[in-house]
C-alpha cells in the first residue's frame, strides 16, 4: 500500500513538473536514521532551505520545488546542480551517495566529481590521519581533476570548472583547520597550497554560488602564513587581527573584487561587531562597498538590536569563588567597568586568547576604573587542576571559579553557547555587551575607551 501511495504521489509530481516546470528529487536514504531530507539553495553562498521531505520506514523520500535560478543546490550535505524541470533519482550511502534510473547530464558529472574526491572526504572524518596521508592524494586528485564537461548546457559547462576548484579547496582546508595528531611544517606543503589565488577567487561572482563560498575566502588567506609565504610577523598580524583582515582591509584584494562579492564580505563581517561603536566605525570605513538598497537595508537590521545592548540592561548577577575560597560577585564592582572573560581549562581557543589578555590588563593596570574578572567553567573534579593552570600561567585579574554552577547561574543568563566568551559592563553594573571583543581583536581597545569615558 505505501508503495502504492508513493508511486502515485510520483506520477502526480511528474505531472506538476511537466506543466509548471517543477524539479523533483526522489531517493533512498541508507546512511542511519533521519527523519528529514533537507534541500537548500544557495544565496549570497549561504545555505537557504527551499524544501524538504520526511523519510519514511523504508527511507525513501520525495521532493518537489521550482529553482528560482539555475545553479548549485545542497541535498543535505552533498551538492548537486538544478535547473527547471530536472530530475535527480538518488541513493544516499553511508559514504556517499549513487545515481539511479534517469539523471540530468549535469548531476552525472557532479557525480563523477564526488567519485573523485569521495576518499579525500572520507579521509577527514578518519581522526587518526594525518597531513602524510593527505596530501599525497589531495595532489593526486588535482593532477585527475583537469577534465572538461561536455554536457548540451553550455551554461554548466562553464561554470563547473569553477566548481572543481573551489571544491577541492573546500575540501583541502577543512582538513588543515580540522583536529589531527600531527600537522605539517611550511616545507611539508605541496605546491597546490602555494597556487591558491585569492584575487582570482574575490573577483568572480561565482564565489557567491558556492556553499559557504566567502567562508572558504577568509579559511583560504591562512594558508600563505601555514606555508610560509607570508614570512613577516607584521604581515601576520594583518591576516589574523580579525576575520576580515586581510581581506576587507586589504586594498589591492577590493581594488581587484567583483562589487556584489565585495558588499556580501561587508555584510558577513558586519556580523562580528557586536558593539554599537564598533559596528558604526565598522559602517563608516566599508558601508561604500555596498551595492544595493537590499544590502543596506540588511545592514541596518544588524544595527537595531545593538542600539537596545547600547542603551545598557542590568547585567544578570553572579557570585563564584576565588582560589582561597573568597566570594566575588558581579555587582561588588559596580562603579567600574567590568571585563569578565568566561573559559576553561581545556578549551585551546581560550588559551590562544591568554597573552593578548594579559597583555591588556598590563595596559589597564593604573585605570582603577577598569576590572578584569576570569570565571572557569571547568568541572567541580577539575577545580585543582584550575588552581594549578593559575599559578603556572600567572594569570592576573580577579580569578573565579563556577564550576558545577555555571551553566544555571551563567551560561544559561548569558546565553553561552561557546566560549571563550567575553562580556562588558558598564560603570551603573549595566550590560554592555554580552558577546564583547576579543583580547586579541583590534577592536577591544575602542570598546573599552568608550565604556570608561561614559
């Protein structure tokens, strides 16, 4: 019967597709339990979902949608390329996936490409390899990707080029910046690292029609300090200050970038300012790269909820104790501004954060108007170990310890999903910013400047 069922809702979408130029996905699902299949479009090269079908106990699943345009789609997390009317017939595997009965030209070479760098992929998810399993193929695979498409879509043809090469970057990069047990050294790299052209991916559009494509661009612009291209420590610097250094701030990449790419980057970064004053300086440096009345109009819908943060709520109060057991809490230091950074003693991202911070507080050190206020949200078991981290790092500032009760008295009041984390209060014990600059942001100096001033 449910066979039944789903083959006569097949002819009624074949039926819809053939009059209004629907596309259709139909297939099984084999790779564990899901309940949904999910497709998206993609939009400024970020995912949109467009539609979706749930699984059902045989997992097989249907989808019908119109493409607003002809492009990449993203099943889940595997790509395919649509235009109206198409048809995909698809299994989905545990490691990747095969076509079946009838496909577009198009998605049979899409296809081909994921046979080709289905080991590069799965090498990924295997955690014990290294950079000396990987690179031999990833240079493998580039030598096997110089074939054409000779699909009857002239408009395909052209772009899947493209396609390939951002492809097999994205795959490249994710497997440097993901965990490993070795990592390789500047002369370990292999020429396909050294070739990555940055002014060439920022001045085509096309970036814009790859998932996650301005994500890649700012990932990509690491890799000359990896293989040593950019030998200056000033030069590094500029690449890593924030994520749009070296990229927005660097005038021969925008001189060179196509102008929607360029404003999409604006409006990515924008994002990150999560302060009223930074994201205003922010505005009046880059807001020129903006195109359209839309983009702006995106813009100004960043801004509204920082007004509200500006204007300043009282900042949830919370009490934790010191290593000697001394009990501090938040509203004890009303009358000063008070940088509270949140961490752990096993998160590496926060121990990154550690010499900028201290940095800092050595230049803050003779403003008695200024506090710095370390909390751990290590487990109650690893409070020694917290103390010990203290000692031999000199950690400066006010040091305290949540423990077991972080999450109900502090990450839950503060919505934290990730640390570390770094939150601002005024003067009044007012909030600032519950998601403040970094240490090692170049914007954290202006925040603080402004919260002493008022």
């Amino acid at each position: 019967m449910k066979k039944y069922l789903l083959n006569f809702a097949l002819l009624i979408l074949a039926f819809s597709a053939s009059a209004q130029d629907f596309s259709t996905v139909e297939g099984v699902w084999e790779k564990g339990k899901s309940k949904n299949i999910k497709l998206f479009a993609i939009e400024n090269s970020n995912y949109k979902e467009v539609a979706s079908s749930r699984v059902d106990e045989s997992g097989r699943f249907v989808i019908a949608f119109y493409p607003a345009k002809e492009g990449i789609y993203a099943l889940n997390n595997y790509n395919f390329y649509f235009k109206p009317g198409d048809k995909l017939s698809i299994n989905i595997t545990d490691t990747s996936y095969e076509l079946k009965d009838e496909n577009t030209p198009e998605n049979i070479e899409i296809a081909r490409w994921e046979l080709l760098v289905t080991p590069l992929k799965e090498m990924r998810r295997r955690t014990q390899t290294t950079y000396a399993d990987f690179f031999p193929l990833l240079v493998q695979t580039e030598k096997e990707m110089n074939y054409k498409a000779s699909t009857p879509n002239k408009t395909f043809n052209a772009v899947f080029d493209k396609y390939k090469e951002l492809n097999l970057l994205d795959i490249a990069t994710n497997y440097l910046f993901s965990p490993r047990t070795a990592h390789p050294r500047k002369e370990d790299f292999p020429d396909y690292f050294k070739k990555i052209d940055l002014k060439k991916m920022i001045a085509d559009p096309f970036i814009l029609n790859y998932p996650n494509g301005l994500s890649l661009l700012g990932k990509s612009k690491i890799i000359p300090i990896w293989t040593g291209e950019s030998k200056s420590t000033e030069k590094k610097k500029d690449i890593t200050a924030s994520p749009e250094s070296g990229i927005i701030d660097n005038e021969e990449l925008m001189k060179v970038a196509d102008p929607m790419v360029r404003a999409e980057l604006v409006l990515l970064y924008a994002k990150n300012k999560q302060v009223l004053i930074v994201f205003d300086e922010y505005v009046d440096m880059y807001s020129k790269y903006l195109v359209t009345d839309e983009q702006r109009q995106r813009l100004a819908q960043l801004r509204f909820p920082l007004i509200k943060n500006d204007k300043g709520e009282p900042a949830t109060d919370f009490a934790f104790t010191d290593a000697n057991g001394k009990s501090h809490a938040l509203s004890d230091f009303k009358g000063k501004i008070v940088y509270v950074d949140v961490w752990a003693t096993w998160c590496a991202p926060c121990k990154k954060e550690l010499p900028h911070l201290k940095k800092l507080e050595t230049e803050y050190k003779n403003n008695k108007d200024i506090v710095f206020v370390g909390v751990s949200v290590d487990k109650e078991k690893d409070k020694q170990k917290w103390k010990e981290f203290l000692v031999r790092e000199e950690l400066p500032g006010i040091q305290l310890f949540a423990g077991d009760e972080a999450s109900e008295k502090l990450m839950k009041p503060y919505k934290i999903t990730g640390i570390p984390r770094f939150i601002l209060v005024d003067k009044n014990g007012n909030l600032l910013s519950a998601n403040a600059p970094r240490p090692s942001s170049p914007d954290v100096r202006t925040v603080l400047n402004d919260a002493l001033k008022k």
